[in-house]
C-alpha cells in the first residue's frame, strides 16, 4: 500500500493520502482566542506541503484551561465577524484540497498556574511536577462536567460551520479527558469515575452528542494514549476497550499516542521510556515510530482506522507502517517546522525528513552533568519544545523558518512571549 493511496473514512469523507500534519500548539490567536494572519499564513504554507489531512493545534473549549497563551479559542457563539475570521484560516489552510481539522481540547489540571492557579479536574489531584508551574486542581462538579461536554459539542459544531473539514477529540497527553480516563488523576466515585466504562463516560458522551450535532458524514476523530506509562494510570488493555467503543460509537480516525506531562513519552525524550512494557515489543521505544506496535495490537482487535504519529523521519519507515498495516495514516510534526513541503518530498520519492533535533548535547555541562535526572531531562524536553514553537512563529510572521536559532534563546523568547500575550488577554 502506497503513502500516495487515498483514505475513504467510515463517514465516506476521502483523505488524498496517507500523510497527516499532527497538532502543534501554535501560540498564535489574538488575545481573544481568535485566529490571526498569522495563522493564516502558517497553516496556508502547510496546506502547500503536501499532506492529506492538517490538524490545527489546541483548539480550547474553556479561556480559563488553556494548554498556552496564544491558544484558539472556541467557548462560546461566535459573532459574524469572528466567522469570518476562521473562515479565512480555513480556507487559506484547505486551498491545496486537504483536509483541515480542528483539534478540540481543555487542558484541565494541566493549566499553567499564570492562567489559573485552580483549574477543574476530575479529582484534586495536582501534577507531580516541581517547579510550582501547575496549581492546586479543583474537582469539578457533576453539572459543571455536563457544561464541559456541551462546550466539546458547541466547538465541534462550529468547527463545521466555519470550514473545518472535520474535529479530532483530544484525549491524550493528560488533558482533561484524558486525565478522566486515568485512575491516577480520576478518583471519583460517582458515575464519572471508577470503573472504565464510567471514566470513559465523558469521552463516549462527548462523541455520542458531537455526532448527533453534526450529522453522519462529518469526520469526527480521537487522539487517545496508548497508555500513560506511568503506575496505576492508564493501561494499554484500558486504551484498547476504549478504541472498541469508540469504533462503535462511528469514530472515523483514532489517532495513537501517549504520555502526559508527567511522563512526557509525546515528547520522544531518550530515556524516559516506561519501565514496563504493556505486552508488546521492544521496538515500540526506538527512534522512529513510537507508537507503531501499539496500534499494530490494536488492529488485531478493531478496523476503525489508525493515525500514528511520533518519530518518524524515513519514508521507508512510513511505508512500512502503512503497508504492514499497523498505521492507515502517518502523522508528521517537528520535520514539518523545518522543511514544511517534507509531505510532498516524501510523496515524490525522497527518502528522509530533516531531523532538526535539539538535544541534550547543548545543554551547558552543568546540566549535563544531572541529565540522568528524569526531571531535568523534561526540562530538556521541553526547552527542544520551545525550539519548535519559534520556528511555528517565524513561519506565521515570516514565511520562513530560523534554524540557527539557540534553544535557550527560543526559551527565553517562548517565555516573553507567553508573558506579553497573557497580559493582553486581561487586559
């Protein structure tokens, strides 16, 4: 099976190949949440590169639970104006006739403390993370978690209305959803909590109203860990049950990856694999295709279709997981901030993504010294993060990237900007 080979979804909606742009938070909506030029011209570059389907980065249905400063936002009607606004946005970034999803999203617990020094939760469980960046959680109540799942739908189906093509539910990396489907952050003991089936309530109700709202041939689709690879949290055999309800449910795409901030594994941070392995092989941790065997054992149980996305550079490597089946769409993310056509490349024959990595290597010898400490190699983690995030706002501000940029100047320039853009947003 081809990389070139178009995708028919469950919904009947065709992907013209097998290669996907993954969410990136783009830290670029105006102080109201609303989309800007420069998003405009970010994603209307990558609508250019080649790949079949582009996912927007965090999407938030709540301006009080956002994942950064600078993050879309959808928590209310929008007037005709703003409609327009994003229907600009769509269509710069679906002007090459690929797809263009929103990915839907609220960062419960995993709110900057600088945003909300108590944000919602399913339990008051703070991140075990030092550094006083996260604040105390506060456990929502029944009818505030019935609010949260009317405001998934209501952006969902303005998603729709303003051009998207379709929505991907995200319920991955320790947002909140994906914390009410872990027994770490969710103890509860009332119907949203404790048993799977009732921690996977929220996510399946999400899913049940969005579909209702917008109708049977509108793609609707879930970003879900494959574990959290952390004790006591969210298993495989957990992420497997809930594929099966969801390929019930008419999901169109399940889009495979996993970790939290707690266990950054998204990240792709050397050494920070799980210690324990939930029964499948050992190349699940190498280099490239992270999550490959994860959704290999997932086919063996359920046809919805299957995104992976994480680490992948080599076409041979997309071929293969594409044709050995375990994949039915490859998503690419950090390559595509540096060589944003590595799509169409890839599609024409080439045989290699720019790799691009800023690693521990440049790290002062200090911290060099302690990067066997799983708390400063997060920081490394997200310090290469921060690399990317500046080169997503060259893109939209210039066109262009800025590869000689120093990490630890894109942290300290991440930083001033998260700081100006929270300030706008009260003023």
């Amino acid at each position: 099976m081809s990389l070139t080979q178009s995708l028919s979804l469950p919904c009947g909606a065709q992907l013209p190949n097998r290669l996907a742009k993954a969410a990136m938070t783009e830290g670029l909506a105006d102080a109201r949440g609303i989309p800007t030029e420069e998003l405009e011209r970010l994603y209307g570059i990558w609508s250019d590169g080649g790949c079949g389907m582009l996912l927007s980065g965090n999407i938030q249905i709540d301006r009080d639970h956002l994942e950064r400063p600078g993050n879309v936002i959808i928590d209310r009607e929008l007037d005709n104006d703003e409609r327009a606004v994003f229907q600009r946005w769509t269509n710069a970034a679906t002007r090459n006739g690929n797809h263009f999803w929103a990915q839907i999203s609220h960062a419960g617990r995993q709110t900057f403390s600088t945003i909300n020094p108590h944000p919602k939760a399913p339990s008051a469980v703070k991140l075990g993370l030092p550094g006083g960046q996260f604040g105390e959680p506060v456990a929502l109540e029944d009818a505030e978690i019935e609010e949260i799942i009317a405001g998934f739908v209501r952006a969902v189906r303005i998603s729709k209305e303003v051009g998207f093509t379709g929505v991907q539910i995200h319920a991955a990396h320790g947002y909140l959803i994906s914390q009410f489907l872990s027994p770490r952050s969710n103890q509860r003991d009332d119907r949203w909590g404790g048993s799977l089936e009732n921690r996977a309530r929220l996510l399946l109700t999400v899913i049940e109203q969005s579909r209702a709202e917008v109708g049977e041939a509108f793609p609707i689709s879930v970003k879900l860990n494959s574990a959290d690879f952390q004790k006591g949290g969210f298993e495989f055999e957990d992420s497997l049950q809930v594929v099966t309800w969801l390929q019930e449910r008419g999901v169109d795409l399940i889009e495979i990856s996993g970790g939290t901030y707690e266990q950054p594994k998204l990240l792709g941070i050397e050494g920070m694999e799980p210690a324990d392995n939930p029964g499948v092989a050992s190349s699940t941790v190498a280099r490239e295709a992270y999550f490959v065997d994860f959704a290999k054992a997932m086919k063996d149980a359920v046809d919805v279709p299957l995104m992976v996305t994480g680490g992948f550079r080599s076409r041979a490597a997309m071929e293969q997981a594409v044709s050995s089946g375990a994949a039915d769409v490859v998503g690419l993310g950090r390559p595509l901030c540096v060589q944003t056509d590595g799509a169409k490349r890839i599609l024409e024959g080439a045989d290699q993504l720019p790799s691009a990595e800023k690693t521990l290597s440049l790290l002062p010898g200090a911290l060099k010294f302690l990067e066997g400490i799983k708390t400063v190699r997060a920081m490394a983690g997200f310090a290469t993060q921060f690399w990317f995030y500046m080169q997503i706002y060259a893109l939209g501000r210039t066109g262009r990237t800025d590869p000689d940029l120093s990490v630890f100047k894109a942290w300290r320039s991440v930083e001033k900007e998260h700081a100006q853009r929270l300030k706008a947003s009260r003023a």
